[in-house]
C-alpha cells in the first residue's frame, strides 16, 4: 500500500470546504486508483503538462498533479464545476 501526501492549493481549500462530499469522494478514489489500481475512475492527463490530471467527480472536475511516485504526493492544483475550471487553470 503506497503512501498518499495531498497539498491543497488555497483555491481548492476553499472549495472543498464547501463541498465536502466532493473532498470525501475525491480521496476515496485517490486510494482506489493508487492503492487498488482501480480502472473505472474518471482520471484523464491534462494535455501539454507533464504529471498534471483531471479527475471528474460528479459535475466538478478537480485538476492535480503528482509529484512524487513511490510516496504518492497530490498536490491539488484547483477544484470547481465543468464550466469553469478550465478557464482558471492557465
């Protein structure tokens, strides 16, 4: 079982302290994917940066980056609905 450190940007903080079930779903399927290797979680690379991911959670999208590989560390970049994460992530 790997190690999962994750850092929250100050954006992403404030998000997920609104929705906490979005936060709750989002570490789930972070220990699903990397401890479980499970497939079935919508995780996708960002394209033209290197170790940055999107995972869609419901109608939000939350975009990540992974640092380091054998003690798995996220940093989380931002968190916010579909429509408007990808204009605040530049």
């Amino acid at each position: 079982m790997k190690n999962i450190i994750i850092n929250l940007s100050n954006s992403a903080n404030k998000f997920f302290k609104k929705h906490i079930d979005i936060y709750d779903k989002f570490i789930n399927n972070l220990k699903s994917v990397y401890n479980n290797n499970n497939t079935n979680i919508d995780i996708k690379a960002m394209k033209n940066y290197n170790n940055i991911y999107r995972m869609r959670i419901q109608k939000y999208r939350v975009i990540y980056k992974i640092i380091n590989e054998e003690i798995i560390i996220i940093e989380v970049i931002t968190a916010g609905n579909r429509g408007e994460i990808y204009k605040n992530f530049q």
